[in-house]
C-alpha cells in the first residue's frame, strides 16, 4: 500500500471537491457496503476515484471540519477487505493520505474503467449516474451493460423463433463458400464457426447478420443503414436542409460495399470550394472505407438503431451505434485494439477481398490518409449512447497558405469561397485574415468589385 503526503492546499481541494461521475467523498466510519457500493459504481462506469475519512457536503457543511482521518492506516482494513470482496477483482490503487495540518489518515481509492461488469458481496450491480451509485436489479439492463462493455457481445445471442435454415440455405453463405477453402458443407461451416448454437440448432445473430438474405427483417433489433443528405454546413441542421434520405439492408458484406458505393455517390455530388477552385467534393477513398467497415464490426448490435451515415456540405458524419467497448477511449482508439464482435470480424477478413484486411489498422489508415491528401484528420467522438466520426472536408493549410493557393489557380478571391476552403465560420474572421495578408503586402482588393461582390486578388510585383 502507498502513503503519501499531500499539501495542505490539496488535502482543501479534497475537501471541497463536488461530487460528481467519477468523484465521490465519505466519512471515516463509512460501511464496507457503502464503499463497495462506489467502487463498483465507478468501476461499471467510466471509472474514477472516491475517498474514505472526508465527510461529504451534507453530513459537514464547513470544509475545514470535513477531514477526520484515522489515527492509523491499520483503521481502514475493513475498507480494505469489503473492497477485496468485490466481484470479478477490481483493478484499484488504494493510497493512503496524510497532511500536516490534518489529523489522521485519509483512504483515496483509484478505480479503473473496467472490461466487465462488477458486483458487491450481496450480488448487486450499480451504476454510476451523476454523483450518485444506482442500482441495476433489471436483468435486461444489466445485460445491456455487459453489452456496452463488451463482456458479453450481443452476436453470440441465439434466437429461438428462427431455424438454422435461415442461414444455411442463405445466398450470401452460398456465395462466400465458393470461393471458401477448403471446400466446405454450408451446414458444417456454420457449425464450425458457432455461428448456430450447437446443442438447440437455432442460429446466432452474427450468423444472421453475416448471411441471412435480409437480417433488417429477421432480425429483433434495427441493423440497416440510412444515408441522409443535408444541405448544409451547420452544426445543428433544419428541418428544410435535408434533401434526401435513404435506407440500405442486406447481409453485412455486400451491405458494407453497398454503403460506400452510395455514400460516395452522393458525395461526389457535392461541388465545394477547394484551393484549386470548385470541386466535387472527394476524399481518400481509404479514408472513407476505413471508418465504414469500422461502424459496421464494432457497433454494438443489441442497440435497435441504424447506423447514420449524414452527409453535409462540408462534412461526413459515421454514427455507428453503442459506446466504446472496454476500455477503449477515443484518446486511445487508434493505439489500442478491442473487438466487440469477434465472429463477425473473423468471417468477414475470410472473404477472399475482405473488408478488413488490415485488421486493427483500419482507423490508423484513415487518418493517414487524410494527411496524405493534405485534409484536416477525423474526429471521433462519444455521444451519448454511440460513437460519431466526423471526416471533415477541410486542409490542413493555414487559412493564409489556402488563400495563397486558391490565388496560385485562380485570378480572384471572395471571402465566401475563402471561408468554404478554410472551414472558418466568421466572415470577420476570414476578413482579419485577409487584411493580414494585405498589410504583408502579398494581396490587395480588386477596385472596381465592392460591397457583395468584393474579392481580392495578388498584389502586381
């Protein structure tokens, strides 16, 4: 065990610290229930930290009086013990506090963000909601929380109303075993790949999603695609911005190819403003390709949505269903690897051109790419119960490298079309810019065009 001395200032900052998600405080004499309660809490969460011997807000008002240590580090084995009766075992870091104007020991308990989902000694699973430890007595919803952190993977569930025969007999599987070697019997493939459940014959949902003739109908949860095209370049997009929708089902190979094919039909549909003029607006095809194959193998298939495929104009958006599994974050996505579905990304990367076949460098290649073609990097981000990526359409120059090229191919420039390549919003923004460059001496205004029509050019040497 660690003991540290901490400053006076920090042992106030505990003190005074709110409690929140990942934060919680309590008195010395709390029960070994209670901190089992907040470990697991934390632990089935996003992880975090709680500590033993400060009293919380309500039980002392003044901050000054909210630290009563223990006389020793000994004092605190029952916390110890509760904590160690925690199923499966907590990844913690018990440290013990002290400060020269405090009295006593304070217990600080890091936890973990944890790959599964945690009990207390009375078998109860909690949650952590805000600045507080709820329970889950609902075995559905704890099921959706071994789901989300892919302890359990929704694929392997079996359904009981279908037959085997709705993959066996499918024209997918018939398709990929043409090209499978070795020669396989349909029947035993699946069988051998546990895409059916041995013991009852009633298919899995990755066999379902991987080769069932429409899984978006035999399926009990929603697993198509909708590609919806807005308009736009707001954040926020109207109602009246959206110009097209459409949906796309299908087993999961051909489905995948299907996306792409229309979303970068779509896609080069939409002229743009570029640094070498207007241009359809392209992208890396990898780039495309890589965030797609992966919203399709790592989404979280016990969610019934679609995966959302919006097209703006000046963006993509990728919204694959289901938070990030494990311990993957999205600081930490393109370093660490996790696979929520495991049948699915083993049965697609046996196609004979699969889908992923640089298999956990499928995100990696995506941002190098767009570097490569000299575009800002993706964005991915966790909203609420999904991940979105945002490919933005948007160059890695500087707003005054851009306009400098856009005048390198083209006689004139607007601030419109100087803020459609440089992606800033603010027409005084792109104005300071462009004043910049005039005080440098490299550009000046066109005379005869003004008000709305107003452009600047390069400045004559």
């Amino acid at each position: 065990m660690t003991t540290k001395t901490i400053s006076v200032e920090d042992a106030r900052n505990y003190a005074t610290r709110a409690e929140d998600h990942i934060f919680d405080k309590k008195s010395a004499d709390a029960s070994g229930k209670t901190v089992q309660k907040i470990a697991v809490a934390l632990a089935n969460a996003d992880g975090g930290e709680f500590v033993v011997g400060i009293s919380d807000d309500r039980e002392e008002p003044d901050p000054e009086k909210r630290w009563k240590g223990r006389e020793s580090v000994e004092a605190f084995n029952p916390i110890l013990q509760a904590l160690f009766e925690i199923s499966p075992t907590l990844a913690m870091e018990p440290i013990f506090l002290h400060s020269s104007e405090y009295l006593g020991y304070v217990l600080l308990v890091r936890i973990e963000k944890s790959m599964v989902v945690h009990h207390t000694a009375d078998n109860t699973v909690y949650v952590r909601v805000g600045a507080q430890s709820l329970p889950l007595r609902d075995p559905q919803r704890i099921m959706e929380l071994q789901f989300a952190k892919g302890a359990v993977s929704f694929e392997d569930q079996t359904l009981s109303e279908l037959r085997t025969e709705e993959i066996s007999d499918a024209t997918e599987l018939g398709r990929f075993l043409a090209a499978y070697s070795p020669r396989t019997d349909p029947l035993e493939f699946i069988t051998n790949q546990n895409l059916v459940d041995r013991t009852s014959w009633h298919p899995r949902v990755a066999g379902i999603l991987l080769f069932n003739d429409n899984p978006s109908a035999t399926l009990p949860r929603k697993c198509a695609v909708k590609i919806a095209r807005y308009e736009t370049k707001e954040d926020d997009p109207e109602r009246d911005h959206l110009k097209d929708i459409l949906t796309l089902e299908g087993p999961l190979y051909p489905l995948i190819h299907s996306t792409v094919k229309k979303t970068t039909e779509i896609m080069s549909s939409v002229s743009v403003w570029t640094t070498a003029g207007l241009r359809t607006m392209q992208y890396p095809p990898e780039a495309i390709w890589e965030v797609m194959v992966n919203a399709f193998i790592h989404r979280d298939y016990s969610i019934s949505d679609d995966i959302q495929v919006y097209i703006f104009d000046n963006r993509i958006e990728i919204v694959s269903p289901g938070k990030l599994p494990g311990f993957i974050t999205p600081a930490n996505i393109l370093e660490s690897r996790y696979s929520r579905n495991p049948k699915i990304v083993r049965t697609l990367s046996r196609y004979p051109d699969p889908p992923n076949k640089d298999l956990g460098e499928g995100l990696n290649t995506a941002f190098q790419k767009m570097m490569e073609w000299k575009l800002k990097k993706p964005e991915i981000i966790e909203d609420g119960n999904c991940v979105k990526v945002v490919i933005p359409h948007t160059p890695l120059a500087t707003p005054a490298e851009a306009i400098l090229e856009f005048l390198a191919n083209n006689p004139t420039i607007t601030n419109r079309q100087a803020r459609e390549i440089t992606g800033i919003r603010s027409e005084n923004t792109m104005k300071r810019e462009f004043y910049a460059l005039r005080d440098a001496g490299i550009i000046e205004m066109v005379p005869e065009l003004r008000g709305s029509s107003a452009a600047w050019r390069k400045k004559s040497s």
